[in-house]
C-alpha cells in the first residue's frame, strides 16, 4: 500500500457515549520528550561514564514506511482515543 485516503470524520464506537456516534480523524504526533521524566532520567544515567550504551545504536533504518496512528475524538462527548494504523507511505485525511 502506498497512499490511503482516509476521511475527516467517521462513524465509529464511543466507549464513553458508550454508542456509535461521529468522530473527527486526525494524525496522532507525539508530544517533546521531557527530559525530567523518571525514564529519561534513569537512561541519562545509564550513559554517563565509562562502559557506553547499554543497547546498540541503530545505524542504519531497515524500514521504509511507518505504522501511522489516527486519533479520533467523539463530537458529542470530546473523548479522544488512538487507533493503531496500518503500515504505510502516505496518509491523506480527506
């Protein structure tokens, strides 16, 4: 597959509303990273000194497409939840 069309709004299950009703699609992006969190923290610490990564660096991407995640958010409740993409070149919310 290389581009899919998927539309702005969709009608699927609200596990809140707990019904079918309309919702809006859009591109999940995650957020910055922060750098204060707990697991951030512990593998700053990991790194630091002699005896380098703990895990091998990947050089080189062996992947050419990406697992793209929808968000949908319900426009009668506004409860949003991810849905797991399929793999793909394009993504097109038409």
């Amino acid at each position: 597959m290389f581009r899919v069309n998927v539309k702005k709004e969709v009608t699927t299950y609200c596990p809140k509303c707990r019904k079918h009703q309309v919702h809006s699609v859009s591109l999940y992006k995650p957020g910055k990273r922060r750098a204060l969190a707990k697991g951030e923290r512990h593998h700053d610490r990991e790194k630091r000194g002699y005896g380098g990564q703990k895990y091998p660096l990947q050089r080189e991407f062996s992947k050419t497409t990406k697992k793209q995640t929808l968000k949908l958010k319900c426009k009668v409740c506004g409860y949003a939840r991810h849905k797991d993409g399929i793999r793909l070149r394009k993504l097109v919310i038409a």
